[in-house]
C-alpha cells in the first residue's frame, strides 16, 4: 500500500534517518526534518520519561517555528518505543506520546496491538521493525500501518536474510507501508530499495556521521575508516544479535575468537536490562556494512543535498539503460 498524500507530500525523499540508540536526538531530528527526510530518535536516549517529555515539547514547537518560516513542507518525525518486559518506561512513554500526538511512533521488540490502537487514537502512525516473516505475521496481526524489514548488513540489532527474500516474506504477509533497512548509504541504494518494492528506506549508519549527531568524533573516525568486513554480527553486547565494528569490539576487550562462534539465541530471555545495554554501547559502536561507502562527516542538509543528487543522477542513467527501453 502506497503512502498518504499527505504524508509523502512532506517528502523531499523518500527516507527515514533510523532513531539510533545514544546517537539520535532532536537536532538531528530537527536537521533531518528541515532538510525533507523523517527526523526519529528513541525515547531512551532520555535518562527519563521526564527528560523525554521534554524533547517531545522541543520537537513540537520547533517543528511549528520551522513550518511558520519553512517555504516547503516540513517532513513528519518520530519516536522510537522498545515495547518490552525489560523497558519499564514504555507504557509510561507511551502514554507521552499520546499526550504530544506524536505523528509517527516505531516500535522495536514487541509489536502491541495496544500500542497502535493508542496511537491510532490521535492519528498517528505505527512502523514497527522485523527481521523475519514470522514477526512480520506478529506485526500486521497487530494493525501496523508499516513493517521496517531490517535485513541483513544494518546497524544496531540486526537480521540475517538477504533483502530481497526479506521483502518477499514481508510483502507475502502484509499489504502496508513497507520500509527496508540494511547497508544503504547512498542515494543510488535508496533509489534500489524503491525499485525493490519498498516504499520508503531506512538509513541509520550514514546519518551517524552528521555534524548534528550525538556520536562522539572518535565514533566518527572508526566508521570513515571501517569497512564491511569490520562489522561483526553478534549477540554478545546486548543479548539480541546486533552488528557493531571490530576495531570496537577490540578496544573493550571482546574475545573475537569467542564472537565469531556460531549459536541461536533466545530473543525474549537473553536480552539485557535497558541500564546495562545503554552501558556497554557507550563503549562498542555499532554500525552497519554500508561504512564502506562514508568517508565523511557533513551536516545533514549536505547529506540530504548528496543523497538526492545520487537519487536522481541514477534514475537518469536507469532511464538510458537499454533493457528498460
């Protein structure tokens, strides 16, 4: 199902900057909102549900000021709900969200159908993140207007499954607003994730390395000189499976011998308590396979001017190309 009128209206593309955890906050949030893309962050990069209240009424206003100024559309943004037993703010956040009409709420590890009846309640949309058909199942069961298919190669917690399977899983079981996720850095990735069939992409990694990002310089530097056989696919820092950079890895003393050990693990029992995990990523990074392609860091107006650009330039040379003639 295509997007709203009225929401791709907003759009200079058509992208969401993924709300990464310590890293998002509202300028960057704002910057990408101004700039036409989906500004998010998560609701834990607050210490508190007051101190998330309080960026819930920085967004709001700021957004208002921008539309007054603006002389186009300022894109719609978003906040990110870990909906599990090991977040006990997130009925408590929640309930913030519904207070503020929060215009597009995503939720990660639990697909609640509560959740999207009391964001329908105001209008508000719900995108909720997947690795796999079955909670793809679990998602639109529970009503959500989109389905984030985090493949293979993205940052943070992080599927196996090559894109394009993952797509079709999704699509085979839900008819909504479908968002890929996973190693796209460039416009002409954006561009392929349309012509895969999503209607909107995800990119997280790339907005990292912004100048409005929380990412401390260092984090910064390592993701220039990363590659994508840097990044490591483990369950070790957090419980769930995510990808976090070697050298990372490395420099907190990570066995990697002991990482690269092939093993299930139990999505719902081994994940870590919130106050642990914001620990340990303070000190491993995360980030996807799509480094390769940031050697970079620009403000995020940069970033959306270059990202359209590259959008553009490869649908012209698509246009030229003689199969599609």
């Amino acid at each position: 199902m295509p997007l709203s009128e009225g929401f791709q209206s907003k759009l200079r593309l058509p992208l969401i900057a993924a709300p990464m955890f310590l890293i998002s906050n509202p300028e960057l949030a704002l910057a990408c909102c101004r700039a036409g893309v989906v500004g998010t962050f998560p609701a834990l990069n607050q210490r508190t549900s007051e101190g998330f209240e309080q960026w819930l009424v920085e967004m709001h206003q700021s957004i208002a000021e921008m539309n007054r100024q603006a002389n186009q559309p300022v894109a719609p943004w978003g906040v990110n709900l870990v909906v599990h037993k090991t977040n006990p703010r997130w009925e408590q956040d929640l309930a913030l969200c519904v207070e503020h009409r929060v215009p597009v709420v995503i939720t990660s590890l639990g697909a609640a159908s509560a959740v999207v009846e009391a964001v329908h309640g105001y209008g508000g949309l719900v995108f909720h993140d997947v690795t796999n058909r079955r909670h793809a199942e679990k998602a639109a069961q529970a009503g959500v207007d989109g389905i984030i298919a985090v493949a293979g190669g993205a940052g943070g917690h992080a599927g196996t499954r090559n894109p394009f399977a993952l797509l079709a899983d999704v699509r085979s079981v839900f008819d909504g607003t479908v968002i890929l996720a996973g190693a796209l850095s460039t416009g002409r990735d954006l561009l392929a994730a349309r012509a895969m069939g999503a209607d909107l992409a995800y990119m997280g990694t790339r907005f990292i390395n912004t100048r409005e990002s929380a990412a401390p310089e260092e984090y910064r530097q390592m993701i220039i000189e990363a590659t994508s056989d840097d990044i490591i696919h483990t369950p070790a820092v957090s419980g769930v499976p995510a990808n976090f950079m070697r050298q990372s890895l490395e420099a907190a003393g990570f066995p990697m011998d002991e990482l690269m050990k092939p093993g299930a693990v139990d999505y719902g029992e081994k994940l870590k308590p919130m106050e642990d995990e914001a620990k340990a990523w303070k000190t491993v990074w995360s980030a996807g396979q799509g480094v390769s392609a940031i050697q970079d860091i620009p403000t995020t107006a940069g970033l959306v001017d270059t990202l359209e650009r590259e959008y553009r330039d490869a649908a012209a040379a698509l246009r030229e190309d003689p199969f599609l003639i």
